[in-house]
C-alpha cells in the first residue's frame, strides 16, 4: 500500500515546526522514520500534516559532560554508537545498538524517534529507563522536563502532547568502578527483542556493590526497572549465589503474551538474561 494524501511540512527552526502542530489538528511529527514511514504505507497512521524535522537545526547534538550525557532528538543511531565519547562515558550504547536493525536503519534511525515510537522492546527506551533519564519537551512557549519513569502513557503512547516535541535527552554519567552488560533474544539478528535485558553496576572499594541498575525491555507495556533485584544486591559481593538470586527475581515478572511466546518463556528469557547481564556488568566492574 501508499500512504493517505497528507501535506509536507518542513520548518528550519522548532519554534517553526511548534507553529505548525499548534495550528493542525491531525498532524505526525516525522524523525529518521523507520517506524513512521512503514505505518504510513500501510495506512495504520493517516495524518493530514507530516512535520519533517530533519531541517530543524540544532538537535541532532551529542554532548558529554562530567555530569551527564546529552542527547538531542534528532541524533541518529549510528552516530551515538559511533561516537567515542559516549562509548567512553557510558558504553553500554554501543553494546546496545548493535542489536537494533541493522546499519541502514541506524544511519537514519534517531533517539528521539525511537523514544516517541515507545516500543515496549526497544533497545533505546530501555537504556534511557535504565539511566533514569530526563527528557525535555518543548511546546509553544513553554518547556517541561519529564522523568523517563513518568514519560510512557500507555502502549506505545509517550507523556507527549499534539502540539509539543521531544527536543532532548539527558542521562545523569555513572562514576566510579562500574561495569555494564546487556544481552537481548530476539528471532532474527534486527528484530525487536522479545525480552532484552541491560545492567549497570558500581562496586565500591572493597568489592561490593555499591550501586546497580537492572532494566528488562519487551516484557510489558514499556521497560521495567527490577528495584527489587537492585536493592538485593546493594552491599553484596557479586559472586554467583547473589547474581542468581537477583536474576531470580527477573523470572517473577508479569509478562504479556502473544500468538508466539508465552508469559512463562519471557519470563524464561528474563531470568536468563537477566543473569547474564549481571554476570558481564561484574566481570567489567572488576
């Protein structure tokens, strides 16, 4: 199929694409348009305005800092994953998105499209749940800065109102001896991930763990932070008894289902994952 007839929109500044969604009732907001261009053909998404936000300057910037990492929306996939100081400041996005399609769709693919897309499964929302991150939104005189705890609405729905932009991301920088990992099942390499499962730990001087953030995509409506299993593990040692207990837990999930995998093999997927990951982030943090 070919989309619906819809008017093109292309502003050069978001002051100019935040006129155009607070005029137009049923308009799409258009990033790297990996997700929105397929929707489009096949008619699941028929908007009358499509606002192309590849002119907008100034958003596709990448800047790390001693405090935190910052990304602007528009900031494609490949060049996060390319970029040498992320891969220095938190280098799970490297390991991460070479999980996510493949190179084609990374070189268009960017933060802010995926994030707006808010598949439960994707790489991206889960790192930016796993970073606790902020993201900023712009709308028509006016700024909010949300908690990505508080950004998923419902299904694939962002905390996003019509006539406003997610403009930005911020992840507060992990210090100290840390160490991540990150492994996902999907059916073929590309695919959305049935579970993925990514984790950051900090040990402090004597080897225990001083800090640990555990996250599972593609288990529910949107990522799930494991707390339970994160505060298990604070001021243990990270040896294999504690590992699997946290794991333990991952295999306790609510888990939806489908005409593929059942509720009880996500869960399968998580525990194991979930093991996984905790037993890379140790071996780095070491």
């Amino acid at each position: 199929m070919k989309p619906g007839r819809f008017s093109y929109h292309a502003p050069q500044t978001v002051d100019e694409a935040l006129e155009l969604l607070s005029t137009r009732d049923n308009a799409k907001v258009l990033a790297g348009g990996q997700s929105l261009m397929a929707m489009l053909n096949l008619r699941y998404a028929m908007p009358d305005d499509v606002v192309d936000l590849n002119g907008v300057r100034g958003l596709d910037d990448i800047t790390v800092t001693e405090q935190d990492i910052r990304f602007g929306a528009m900031a494609r996939q490949r060049a996060i994953e390319r970029d040498a100081a992320v891969a220095q400041a938190a280098p799970i996005f490297r390991d991460a998105l070479g999980y996510v399609g493949h190179l084609q769709t990374r070189n268009r693919g960017t933060i802010g499209g995926s994030l707006c897309h808010l598949d439960p499964a994707a790489e991206l929302v889960a790192l930016c749940m796993l970073y606790d991150a902020t993201i900023t939104i712009a709308g028509k005189e006016r700024e909010k800065h949300l908690p990505m705890s508080k950004f998923p609405a419902f299904y694939m729905t962002p905390n996003v109102e019509p006539d406003e932009i997610v403009v930005g991301f911020t992840l507060p920088r992990w210090h100290g001896v840390h160490g991540h990992g990150f492994f996902e099942f999907a059916r073929r390499h590309g695919d959305f991930a049935v579970i993925a499962a990514g984790t950051l730990m900090e040990l402090d001087s004597g080897g225990l763990i001083r800090r640990c953030a555990i996250v599972i995509g593609g288990a529910g409506a949107s990522p799930l932070r494991l707390t339970g299993a994160e505060d298990m593990l604070l001021g243990q040692r990270p040896d294999a008894d504690a590992l699997t207990a946290a794991a333990a837990i991952a295999g306790e999930i609510d888990a939806m289902e489908d005409n593929v995998y059942s509720s009880d093999y996500r869960r399968h997927l998580a525990r194991v994952l979930t093991g996984r990951a905790l037993a890379q982030a140790a071996e780095r943090a070491i």
